[in-house]
C-alpha cells in the first residue's frame, strides 16, 4: 500500500518537472474592409474566410464597418503591415498607382463578361503586378458592380441635370476630375456617409446597387438613375513583403482562396441585382432605368486627353485595357 502511494507521489512529481509544451497558436491574418455585414465586401471577404480557414491553420479576422478608418487609411495600414490584407474599392488606389484609373474609365466597360475578360486576362492580370511598386500584392478582382446615380434634388435624366450637384466621391483623383466634367460639385469623403446626406451636407452620391440598398440610402435619396457611368471593381491585395515571406505553397493557398471568394462575390452580386432595385423602387425612390447615356458619354469624350491619364504609364495601361475590350 505504501508503496502503491509512493509511486502515484513519484508519478506526480515527475510529471510536474516535465516541460509543458505550448499549444501551437494560429496565424492570424488582419483584413480590412470598409462595409459593413451584408456588403459585397463583406460577401467577399467571409467567403475568403472560411475559403482559407477550412483548408489551412490560418485564422482571418475581419475588420468591418470602417473600424480601421476610411479605404485610404485601410491601404496605408497594410502598406505599414499593421493590417495584412484588404477587400478594397479600385478608385482610393489611385493615389497609390495611378494606372489603376483605367478601371475606372467611364463607360468602358459595356457588361459585366467585358469586365470579366480584361480583368481575369493578361491586362487586368499585370495591373495587379503593378500594385508591387506602392507595396501591394494584387490578389484578384472582385466587384462592387457598375456605379449608379442618386440625389435629393431633382431627377437626372441628361447631364445637364447634375448641373451644381454637391456629391460625394471617392477619395480618388479620377472620381473627383470625372464629376467636375459632368458638371457636378465633387466633394472626396470616405465612407459612410449616411448621415452628410441626411443633413443635406451634400446631395447625391453615386454607388451600386447593392451598396445603395445595403445602406438604406433609400431613407436619404429620393432620385435614383441608373447611369452605369463607371464599373467598380474590389481590388484584393496584401501587404507585399508580409505575402513575400509566406511559403510558395500558402502563398499558392491564400491566392487561390481569393480568386474563389472573388468569384463567388461576383455571382451573388449580380445575381442580386434585380433584387437591390425592386426594394429601392418599393422604398420609395424615383428611378430613370433609360436616362440619356449619350449626353454622359459626350461630356467625358475627352477625359483621356486630361491630365489624370496623361503620365506615360496610364496610357499605356489603358491602350491595353481598351485593346481587351474590343
């Protein structure tokens, strides 16, 4: 019996003097997306989640809602690595790599199969290797959709009719320089902007679908019109150097996560499409589903010839996308 008590004590002693090996934490990826849940970003972003999370140890937190700040400051984050990855807008891009704005490029774009073809092929392919110069690492593409159109003011149907408008535009070059021509008072904001609409601090704002109605912008906005003016696409990247230190084989992983997240966030945004503006029409808003296109597109005929695609490497970047087009 004694010795029975002798040996457990033993046993409990030894055990104790044993090392304790730790249990292995995840690795944990920072993503930053600007929306909030329900968003096409937020769509792309979770699907990537459990994407990465069901075939890796990696664990992705995301953070939503403009916590991090606006897309500005979410790409500044991940250029400074405090954020890892990001689900991002193309237009805030620009003041980072301006060739970015040939996606941006009004009317360029005739269908979402045209943006699929150039994006996925080789010109959309190498305006992702592009974003290394700035610290990027272009993941893939996924889209909030072709930008439409609101106001509280008056209906829109020509250009004439956006005459004076105090809107709001991306923190973007382009999108600032394209509604000064369209005859507009632009002012760059970072999002949200429910309540600057609400007080009337502008009025009108221009977005897709999705995000129109994600946003209840319905309760603010009394005009919608569906100018499809420019296509705007998510830009997915990475901090470069974290992405570069990664092995071939998760670096392989996290991109092939993406490229199936961007996809499936494609899908179900236009999937969803007709279904975002019955409920803004059964809200209550106006909308002009045929406003006079060709009155938009006259007044932006010349934007190539504007200082915002000048530099070298916009026209060459845009030669090639408008090549992919036709």
């Amino acid at each position: 019996m004694k010795t029975s008590r002798f040996l457990m004590i033993l046993v409990v002693l030894v055990s104790l003097c044993m090392p304790v090996r730790p249990v292995s934490a995840k690795t944990v990826i920072k993503l930053g997306v600007v929306t909030i849940s329900g968003s096409a970003q937020n769509v792309c972003a979770e699907k990537f989640k459990e994407l990465l999370e069901g075939r890796s140890d990696y664990e992705v937190k995301i953070y939503h809602s403009a916590s991090l700040g606006t897309e500005t400051e979410i790409l500044q984050q991940i250029r400074m690595n405090s954020v890892q990855m990001g689900i991002i807008t193309d237009g805030p891009f620009d003041v980072f790599v301006p060739e970015t704005r040939v996606i941006g490029y009004p009317f360029l774009f005739e269908n979402y199969q045209q943006a699929d073809r150039v994006l996925d092929g080789p010109a959309g392919q190498e305006l992702l290797g592009r974003l290394e110069k700035a610290g990027f690492k272009g993941l893939a593409f996924s889209e909030n959709g072709f930008r439409q159109l609101t106001n509280n003011k008056c209906p829109v149907h020509t250009v004439d009719d956006v005459a004076g408008l105090k809107i709001r535009v991306m923190e973007s070059v382009l999108h600032k320089e394209l509604w000064r021509l369209l005859g507009a008072s632009p002012t760059p904001m970072g999002w949200p902007i429910f309540t600057e609409l609400q007080q009337g601090a502008i009025d009108a704002q221009e977005n897709p679908l999705s995000v129109i109605a994600t946003y209840k912008l319905s309760e603010v906005q009394k005009y919608l019109s569906l100018t499809g003016h420019v296509y705007s696409s998510h830009i997915d990247v990475a901090n470069l150097t974290w992405f570069q230190s990664l092995s071939s084989a998760d670096q392989s992983l996290l991109r092939q996560c993406m490229v199936e997240a961007a996809q499936y966030e494609r899908a179900w945004n236009r999937d969803n499409e007709a279904s975002f503006l019955a409920k803004l029409k059964e809200a209550g808003m106006s909308a002009d589903e045929h406003p006079d296109l060709a009155s938009f597109r006259a007044r932006v005929s010349n934007i190539r010839e504007m200082d915002i695609y000048r530099p070298a490497e916009v026209q060459e970047m845009l030669g090639k996308f408008m090549a992919a087009v036709r």
